[in-house]
DNA sequence: AACATCATGATACGTTCGTACCACGAAACC
DNA sequence: GGTTTCGTGGTACGAACGTATCATGATGTT
C-alpha cells in the first residue's frame, strides 16, 4: 500500500476546505468538485473520505460547530479569570455574533444549516440543533448564581432571561449578517438588555 | 391573440404555487418545474411570465414580505383599538412568530432569502433587508410615545429597547422554527422581556 | 519476492436543471 | 379578412452535479 495516511486529518482538511468554500459562495453553491479544488485534492479523494455528498455536509457541520465550541470555550476561559458574571456572559453573548470574518462564516453557515434542518429530517435529528439548548442551561447557571449573590435585577427569572438573550443574540448575529447592523450597535443593543438584567455596577463604590 | 389575460394575477398565482411548494420542500429543492407543477401550468407558462429563475424568485420574495406585511397590519389593526401600547407591540412580536403554518412558511423562506442575501448581491440590495429597520422605527415610535405617557420602566432607551425586541422576536423564531422551542415557550420569553420594558400593569389598581 | 491492500487518478454515466427553440391556435386591429 | 401579436404547448440542448467504474502505483505483510 502507499504510506498510510491519517484519515481523520484528512476529512479535517477536507471539511475546512468546504466550510472554507460555502463560506465563500454560500452552502447552496457548493459542490464536490469545488470542495476538492479548495483542498487541493482530486474530486476522487473527496469521495474517498466522505463516500456521499451528505455525510460529507454532516461532517462540515460537525466541525463547524466543534471549532466554535473551542473558540467559545477559549474565549470564556479567558474572560472567567477576574471578573463577575456579567462580563461573563457578555463574552460569551459577544463571540457568539459575527464581528470577524471566522464567526461570520460560522453565523453564516449555521443559518443555512438550520434552513436545511427544517426540510430534511437527518440534519434535524443532528445534535447541533440540541447544542442552543446547552448553551441556554450554561448561561441560566451563571445567572442564577448571579442572583444567589443579588447582581442581578429584582424579579428576573434566570430561566427565561437566558432563553432571551441567547435569542435576542441570534437575531442580532443575522443582522449583522445581513447588513442591518454594524457589530458595534448590535453590542450596544446587547449590551443595553443586559442592563436591565444584571443591577448596574457602581463604579464610583 | 388570444384572450388577454391578466398578468399580475398570473404572476401572482405562480408566486404563491412558489411560496408553498418551497414551504414544503425547502426553496433550494425547487425548481421550474416543480413550480409549474404545483401551480397547475406548464414549465414553458411560468417561464413566459418570469423569463429567469431569479425573477420568479425576487418576486417570490416580495409577494412572501408583502403578504405578510398585510397579515402583520391587519393584525396590528385588530388590536389597536382598546388597548394600550403594550399590547401593540406584543401583537406585533407575536405575528412576527412561526405558529401557524402560513408563519412558518414565511419564516422559513424569509430565513432561506437572507442566507442567499449573504452571497447574493441582487438580493442583499432588496428592499426586504430593509423592511426590518422600518419595523424597528416603527416599535421605536411605539415605545417613546409610551415612555412620554410614563408606561415604560425608568432608563429604558426606546430605540435600543426595540432593535432588542426584534432581534429577540427573530431570535425565538428560528428557534420555534427547527423545533428547539415550542410558540408557548416562546412567547413566555418574550412575555417576561416585555415586563421589563413596560412598567407592569397594576391590574388591582 | 509475491501478494494483498490502501490511496489516488482519470473518466464515464445518468439525471436534473435552467433555458432556448419551434410550433400553433386564437383574438385584436387595420 | 388578412395579418400581426399574444398565450400556450412540447421538446430539445448544454451544462453541472453526484456517483460509479476502471486503472495503477505504492507499501505493508508473509
């Protein structure tokens, strides 16, 4: 045989050559053929790895919603050091809307995979639509230790405050997307929902 | 010739044979043909009356927003006359939300328009891209006239405040819409949001 | 050294899609 | 009443796409 040769690398490369290529020309344009040109690779290969187009778009959509789950963990690992919750969630809230060109193709391709999701029944059953609602428990679990420590408003439920920030997030994210809104009023829009739900810092002590 | 026949409604009858059969099968399964289909014409009709694909799709586009837009008035109407903004603005939220299947077909194809918009320059400088911003403005009037008649809680910013709604609105949608929350749900988060935008009601006096 | 197997290439096949072409009947207009 | 124009049908064409097939070199294994 040739050198064996990693396969799981491999399909890495390849996904990130079509994650790289819908995010260029949208998931819709995107063909076998295109993902092979972008990995370098002969259209052969493409099908060597991922036998069919589908599970070859099951495995992007996995790797997307892996690499975004490191971005986002880093991300909350490195705002987690000092301060309280707010800045917390506020990070995670932040990453999670479109403001670089990596979570604009994230934004970007997730939207139309969710599309995807409500006319094909394989996608709908994949864990990525269950993902939101971890991300929900993790944010309802910093809020109410933030309420446990009296941060945030009076008479908020953390349950339901959570569920609309995430989705007040996702409808901004698609803003930006779109061209609505610039990341920065987005923030300001964040930002200010987040004001009536955490008591506001006094700075001057 | 033969008899003259009225080409707006013709047009409209093939948009709306558009609009459902991409409600159903998504609108990157369909094609031409399948139009023609379930519009009960030949393939060569709805060519004659949209020369291009994209054409039929535009005008797919805008009969999608404009039906909704008559929906969405017709509804605003209905619950304008009693009572106050609140409820203006939560009949407002509420519509925008994928209950019924006429909704959901809209937010799915309005959803599947804005993932094209990304990549698609003739759509992205369609006016259903801007569509949302007169919402915004219109939540926004809705909410100062109410924050003058001292019905909104203290520090609340009316402009921020909408553009939250509506991204919120959006956000619950998509959610609703591949299954990842039911309208009940949905409306509940939007419900409690609203209360801490409007001063709640003293319903004891 | 012989052989089985893995990795890769080139290319062919069948289908589907958007569009174009050709044809023809019927009514409006001069 | 002839002719032009509108509406409609059928069908063909070229391209692209996903997939399958055939071929072959390289490398482990025995």
């Amino acid at each position: 045989m040739p050198r064996r040769v990693d396969h799981a690398e491999r399909r890495t490369e390849i996904a990130e050559a079509l994650v790289r290529v819908a995010g260029r020309r949208g998931l819709h344009a995107v063909g076998m053929r295109d993902v092979a040109a972008e990995a370098g690779v002969s259209l052969r290969l493409v099908q060597y790895y991922f036998e069919t187009k589908e599970k070859l778009l099951l495995f992007g959509l996995e790797h997307l919603t892996g690499k975004f789950g490191e971005r986002l963990s880093a991300r909350m690992r490195a705002a987690g050091d000092a301060p309280g919750p707010r800045a917390t969630v506020e990070a995670l809230l932040t990453t999670a809307l479109p403001t670089d060109e990596e979570s604009r193709t994230f934004h970007h391709l997730y939207t139309s995979y969710a599309v995807l999701a409500v006319t094909d029944r394989t996608l709908a059953a994949q864990p990525f639509i269950r993902n939101p609602d971890a991300a929900e428990g993790a944010v309802t679990d910093i809020l109410r230790q933030a309420q446990a420590a009296g941060l945030l408003q009076p008479g908020v439920d953390a349950q339901l405050a959570a569920a609309g920030l995430l989705a007040m997030s996702a409808g901004l994210g698609t803003s930006i997307l779109v061209g609505q809104r610039t990341p920065e009023s987005a923030a300001a829009v964040l930002d200010d929902h987040l004001n009536r739900v955490f008591r506001t810092v006094d700075t001057d002590g």
